[in-house]
C-alpha cells in the first residue's frame, strides 16, 4: 500500500496508460507552442522498456558502523516519480546510491526486471543515470563538448543541441565551463539527461543553485520524461513540483536509538 512502512508502491503518473503511438509507447508529443517541452521530449521519446520495474525490497543501508536505514521496499514502474525527503544526514544520499549500485545494501535485494541486480548489474547501470552532489563537469571544455561526451556514450550527438536548449543553455554553449555560475553547471549536468537518455534517472538534490526559471526547466523535463516511460528518483530538500509523484519520508526508516 502506497505509503505503507514496510511497501512504498510509487503511483505511475497519470495518463501514462493513455494515449498511445506505434510501439505500445505514450504518445510523448508537447503540446503546440511548447518549445521547452519540444526540446526535452525529443530527448526523452527513446523506446523505454515499459514493462520492467525497479523494486527494493527490505532495502538497509550501513555506513561505517552506523545502520542508516532498514526495513526499506519500493517499486517504481513506467512513469512513476518517488521524492525522497528528509533531514540532512538521514540517508536521502546513501538511497540513491545505493539504488544507483555505488553502496551495496546491508540487507535486502534490488531488481530490475524481475532480476536480482547483484547477480549481473551491468544491464542494469545500462539504464540508469545518477546525478549526484558533484556536476562532473571539467573547465577547460564548453558546455557542448561536454554534452557531445555524454550523448556519445549511449545515442551519438545529434540531441546535445536540444538538450542546451532544454536548459537554457544555448548563449553559453560554448564558453569554457569555467566561466559558468554555480547554477549554470547545474543546468549543464541536467542536460546531460537529454543528450544521453535512459529510462531510470537518479537525482540527488537535481535543484541546487537553481533559479526559478531552471526549476521550471527541471520540472517539465521530468514530467516529459514520465510521459515516455521513465522513473524518477529525486532525493531532496526542497519542494519540486513534480505532479503524482510518490513520497518517501527517510527518517520513518531510521532505527530507533539512531538519529
């Protein structure tokens, strides 16, 4: 039961079961005169697997000689969103690297497809991306040779430019990423979500140093992303607007004595 102590069950967005295009996907097309939308869709409109879930079960983290969190399920299915929150230091970041395959669970099992991830976890790191506190970003290059990096990873250059634009990104494209503020690099490793897609997006605080046009930004990517097929997983502290999503207070995990 949704918000269960011992099963979260995150909700698909709604429509997700809606209208659909060739292929049995959602249709993932932005509304006329949406260009934001326009841009992030064409690099979230991938063929995501609809049918395999991410599911933890029993999930307990440990961190040195402190139990982090235990007694811990999930299931995240096509279209789904999970907001993580809770103090700081209470295990929001050690969740998502854990679902991220950095941090081994202490006890209980991840899956994907109904496969135990431990076993053989490269089919699954094949479709997830972590974006974590750092922005992985190097100065001397501009912000599109780092995006033409990424998007070479998995589907070649042709989305770095609609992913500089999803973010706003463009004027800025090729300065030295040195140059960048604080909430530029940010926009920039959230671009990154659109040049290199992938059905699973982690994302641990994905709204730090953003301004309200770049939360606005961040939103309707993943709301477009849902649209598609993929999860979300956002650890926060923070409101983000992100519609029907499931949420997943970490503390009401904490073991008793621990705080």
């Amino acid at each position: 039961m949704p918000g269960s102590r011992f099963c979260v069950v995150i909700p698909a967005k709604p429509g997700i079961q809606g209208e659909k295009r060739s292929g049995g996907l959602p249709d993932p097309r932005p509304r006329e005169g949406d260009e934001v939308g326009r841009a992030n869709l064409i690099g979230s409109s991938r063929d995501f697997d609809l049918s395999s879930e991410l599911v933890g079960e029993d999930l307990a983290c440990r961190r040195g000689e402190r139990l982090v969190f235990r007694g811990l399920s999930l299931r995240l299915a096509a279209g789904a969103a999970l907001v993580v929150t809770g103090a700081n230091g209470s295990g929001k970041s050690s969740l998502l690297r854990l679902l991220a395959t950095l941090l081994r669970p202490e006890t209980g099992r991840l899956l994907w497809g109904g496969s135990a991830i431990a076993a053989d976890p490269a089919p699954y790191r094949a479709v997830i991306h972590y974006l974590g506190h750092l922005d992985a970003i190097k100065p001397a290059l501009t912000p599109r040779e780092t995006l033409e990096f990424w998007a070479g990873q998995r589907v070649g250059r042709a989305a770095v430019g609609d992913a500089l634009t999803a973010l706003g990104l463009d004027r800025v494209a090729d300065w030295p990423c040195r140059w960048l503020s604080a909430g530029q690099r940010r926009r920039l490793a959230l671009a990154r979500l659109v040049a290199s897609p992938a059905p699973v997006w982690l994302l641990d605080e994905p709204a730090a140093a953003l301004d309200s046009d770049g939360e606005g930004r961040l939103v309707t990517l993943i709301s477009a992303h849902r649209a598609a097929g993929g999860r979300v997983v956002a650890a926060t502290h923070q409101p983000l607007a992100i519609e029907a999503a499931g949420t997943l207070a970490i503390g009401d995990y904490t073991p008793a004595g621990v705080g």
